[in-house]
C-alpha cells in the first residue's frame, strides 16, 4: 500500500501545523541524536555494509541475545516483505484489524490469507499468524501468557508478531527472550517510532537463527542506509538515555481523552498505548480529516480503510497540549 497509511503529509498541499496522524513520539527526535547523525553526513560517500550486520552485536549486547538472532531492515516493512517471500506460496491468518503491510506481504507471494478478529484465534490451522502487539490502530494487546500459549498449542505455526510500539505501553513488555525457546516465533520491531526517525527507515527481526540465515539469503544488499546504520549505533550505545519515559506519555494519553471526551457525537475508545480510535457516531471521518485540515491545519488518521473495523473511525495520536486543545476545540466546532 504506497498511500493510505497513518502519515500522507506526502500528499498534502500546505501547511500543516499539527499532526495526529502518525504513531511516532511527539516530542521528535533527541537532540543529541540529531546531532550525532548530522556530524556523518559526510560518510555518505562511503557504501554502508551490506546487512547493517554490525547493529548485530549491539543489539545482541542491549537485548541479551545472540548476535545471529538479529536481521535489520529498511524499516519494519522490508521484514515484512522478506518474511512474505519466505514464506511464499503458503498460507496465513491475519489478526485484524492491523496495520495493511501483512497483507500486501502475502498478496506480493501469493501466500492465501484470510482475516479473523482476535477472538477466533484458535483451533488454526495456518503456516503464518501475523499479530501487532500492542496492534495498530486500536492499542490492544496480548499478554506473554495468550502468545505464549498460541506457541505451544500450534508448534508447526509461526508466529510473525510486529513490537512496532511495544515501548509505546506500559500494560506490557517485549517477548524477544521467548525466541530463545520458541522455533516457530518470529518478532518484528521498529527503531523509527520510539526515536522519531521514520524517514531513515530503520527496522529489524528477531528470531532463531536457522530462520535468520535464511531471510539473509533473500535480503538486498545495501537496503539500510549509511546514516540510518549510524544513527542505530547511537540509538543502542545510548538506549535508556534517549528513551521517553512511557509513563508520562500513557499519562499526557489519559488526559487528552478526558478532555476530549467532552467532545459531543464521538466514542473514544479503549487503549493501552499513546495512539487510540475514536468513532464518529454521526459525522463522516472523510470530511471531518478534509476539513481539519483546511481550517485548521491539522492532520487526523481516516481509519475507515482499516479492514474489519466497520464504521466511521478516526485516529488520533497524543501530541502536546497546545495541539491537543487545539484540535478538541476544532472537533467542537465542526461536531
């Protein structure tokens, strides 16, 4: 899908003071990130290594893990993609609604995939299972325990489960240890959302090492760029100290929706993360995000093209307070 993600501002012609469409961290990138980065600008006249394969051993330090369980991607993705073909000519189960880069993973291999909410994860019988955790859009989540359990009962299933925003709650923690122990699991995760560097593109896959190898055999060379592996250096030498404290977000989080809530004609719904759905029970998401961003220069998430999410659907990512005002009192005027 190369349009209809959370963040077009691509796409939009003007000025755009506020953005809620994106699931990254508001405040933007560390600075001393930034700084870092924009000292090797001049590396790029260098070729980067071909599998970024030097982010291994850095992640394996961070994570406590082996440094064959790692592969980095041009973002989540390229993992993605590379797991389709992997796993090309199969067949899969979607856990939806979710984020739409499963499934045109598996329409680009000719994998036969079919959608199923949550509840009806039981008694598969697939070759792949694709979970986001803490899922995208709606901020639910599995516990280690419910994943753990799908591990064992369905041990010639693999499971693709997509970390993307698991420091974006507090309700859970990673499950990278369980790859350890389990040979039919495969995690997917993202350095762009927590650190606020989506246009470097930056991702990687945890999993047993016999499954590594052979996504490594079908990885492009060169697909993580020279800055972006930089930029991943740093992020791993200097984890704890660029991390957001989520407890605060979770807590900006809470507050936004309680002051939204005073908005009439819409439904907020239940989330564990710092991105949440709100339904418009008699407006159009359509028009609401054409008019926001018209009058008011703000850019909403349309969720209506989130498959098995039937009605009018907005969502919205915490940003700060003036934003956050800004757009109830936009909300209020239109409603």
């Amino acid at each position: 899908m190369l349009d209809g993600h959370g963040d077009d501002l691509h796409l939009i012609k003007g000025i755009i003071k506020h953005n809620f469409s994106s699931n990254v961290y508001y405040k933007g990138c560390p600075e001393d990130l930034l700084n870092d980065i924009s000292k090797r600008v001049h590396e790029i006249q260098s070729y980067p290594s071909p599998a970024a394969s030097e982010l291994n051993e850095l992640a394996s330090k961070k994570f406590n893990l082996n440094s064959n369980q790692f592969l980095f991607a041009n973002g989540a993705t390229e993992a993605f993609y590379l797991i389709g073909q992997l796993f090309s000519n199969k067949t899969a189960v979607i856990v939806a609604p979710t984020f739409s880069e499963y499934e045109d993973a598996c329409k680009n291999f000719n994998i036969n995939y079919r959608l199923i909410p949550r509840t009806e994860l039981k008694d598969i019988n697939t070759d792949l299972v694709f979970i986001c955790n803490p899922n995208n859009p709606d901020g639910n989540i599995f516990s280690s325990e419910e994943l753990e359990l799908l591990f064992q009962q369905n041990p010639k299933t693999t499971f693709v489960i997509d970390e993307a925003y698991i420091e974006f709650t507090n309700k859970i923690a990673s499950i990278l240890y369980l790859t350890e122990k389990y040979q039919n699991l495969i995690i997917v995760r993202s350095l762009t959302k927590t650190f606020t560097i989506p246009g470097l593109r930056l991702g990687y896959v945890v999993s047993n090492a016999k499954i590594i190898s052979k996504l490594l055999n079908l990885k492009m060379p060169w697909s993580v760029n020279l800055l972006a592996i930089k930029a991943g250096e740093y992020i791993f030498n200097n984890y704890e100290t660029l991390q957001f404290n989520i407890d605060e977000l979770i807590e900006e989080t809470i507050n936004f929706q309680r002051l939204l809530s005073s908005v009439k004609g819409i439904k907020i719904n239940n989330s564990n993360t710092s991105y949440f759905l709100v339904q418009l029970l008699h407006k159009s998401a359509k028009e609401l995000k054409e008019h926001l961003i018209t009058e008011h220069q703000i850019l909403i998430r349309d969720a209506t093209n989130f498959k098995e999410l039937e009605g009018e659907y907005i969502r919205l990512s915490t940003q700060n307070t003036i934003a956050n005002l800004t757009l109830i009192s936009a909300l209020k005027g239109w409603m």
